[in-house]
C-alpha cells in the first residue's frame, strides 16, 4: 500500500507528540522508538514536510531566495 507523503508527516507529528506528551517510546513504523531519538524523528518530519510540498506543487519548482 502505497502511503503519501502528508500521510507520513501525520504519522511523524503523532510520533513526535507522543513522545512529547510523557511516553518515553512509541511504536512507529514497525519498531519502537524512545525520546533519544526524537531528534531523528524530526528530521524525518521535515523531510516528508518537503517531499508533501513538492507533492502538493505537482512537481513544479518553488521560487528561490538569493543571498546577498
């Protein structure tokens, strides 16, 4: 089955939020993760945030921001 990107920035928040909200692990994804690895939990999140950005785009490229 395949799964959308929205569908796994869902999951990753709920992850995210329970660990937040006192449990010291959650099931997710098959395997058990614990507080320490809430940092990989989020970056994990911001990478289906981008993958369901580009998705809700249909492809096309965002603008981009020069530094000067």
């Amino acid at each position: 089955m395949a799964v959308s990107a929205q569908e796994m920035v869902d999951r990753y928040l709920r992850a995210e939020i329970d660990l937040l909200e006192g449990g010291k692990d959650v099931q997710f994804g098959g395997r058990r993760v614990t507080m320490a690895e809430l940092p990989q939990i989020r970056t994990g999140r911001l990478e289906w945030e981008r993958r369901a950005s580009a998705e809700a785009r249909e492809g096309r490229p965002g603008h981009s921001l020069a530094t000067f």
